[in-house]
C-alpha cells in the first residue's frame, strides 16, 4: 500500500494516561524494538520473528533509524504498540511492524501511531510512504486505508510442498 503526499496526516489522538515515544535515546534501542515487535506480533497469524540475526543486519544498515521507532505506552506504562518508519531524507519512507497489544485495538491507537511515523517522515522530506499487509481482509489492511493508504500492487505467494527424498 502507498501514501502519496503528506498532507492532511492521521490524527494522534490519544485517550488520556496514553503516550507515545521515541527509541532514539534508549541505550539498547534494537534489543527493545525485536523484543516489543516479537511479543506483540506473537498475536497475529503468520507473523515472523524477528531474530537476532536479522536485528544484527539491521541495526549494521543505513536503514536503521531508532528515532523512528515508536512506543504506545499505556495508563500503567505498559508497552502495548509500536510501529518503526524508515526513510528519512529520502523521498520514500517506508512503515514497518505495526503492532498493537490485541487487549488495546479498536480505539484509534493504530491510527496515532501510524500518524506518528508519517509525521516523523514528512519532518525528513519524504514525500511517498509505504508499507505492506498480509492482505485485504486484515485489520492492518483497513488500518492503512484509513490512514490514506491505497493499494498499488498485490502480491501474491504460492508454497508448494516438496517431497521428502
């Protein structure tokens, strides 16, 4: 899904006791963004893990961008979101892990966090943002599209089973 343009951004309407937050200033911002990713993404079918391995590549690139990385907390000061944007001084960004405790959806949190990212790129010049789901019928899917999000390509993936030797 794209977003054209960054005019007329999400609203990040939070209910009261609710922040968000950047990791830029955590001392071991990737270990906390793979451990709240892994735990909330825990919750959705078909989600992958994102191993040590991979937040090693990660955190080696020019892509890393802790202070992209955002953190709903709640009432009590529980993490229960987070989303990380990528992209910045480019004019493609990109919205990555978007991820919401399932006790907590349904209240426009998604929205806030979204609205968030795309603030943070639009401040760094981008101009287009993307972002991909697991497909129509999702909740990530008509998040995105009530974020301004269109959809632009679909991808389609087939497995076939292999026979053992």
């Amino acid at each position: 899904l794209v977003r054209e343009g960054m005019a007329d951004l999400p609203p990040v309407d939070l209910p009261e006791g609710f922040s968000i937050s950047s990791l830029a200033d955590a001392p071991d911002a990737g270990e906390d963004y793979r451990a709240l990713a892994n735990r909330l993404g825990a919750y959705d079918p078909g989600y992958n893990l994102i191993d040590p391995e991979e937040l090693a590549g990660l955190t080696a690139s020019a892509a890393w961008e802790p202070e992209g990385i955002f953190v709903l907390t709640d009432p009590q000061d529980r993490e229960v979101g987070v989303i990380r944007a990528s992209g910045a001084g480019q004019d493609r960004g990109y919205l990555h892990e978007i991820r919401i405790d399932p006790a907590y959806r349904g209240r426009n949190l998604g929205t806030a966090l979204v609205g968030t990212a795309l603030a943070y790129l639009a401040a760094r010049g981008v101009q287009q943002t993307e972002l991909d789901t697991d497909g129509p019928d999702t909740a990530p899917y008509r998040l995105a599209r009530r974020c301004g999000f269109v959809e632009r390509h679909r991808w389609q993936q087939l497995l076939k089973p292999l026979a053992r030797p």
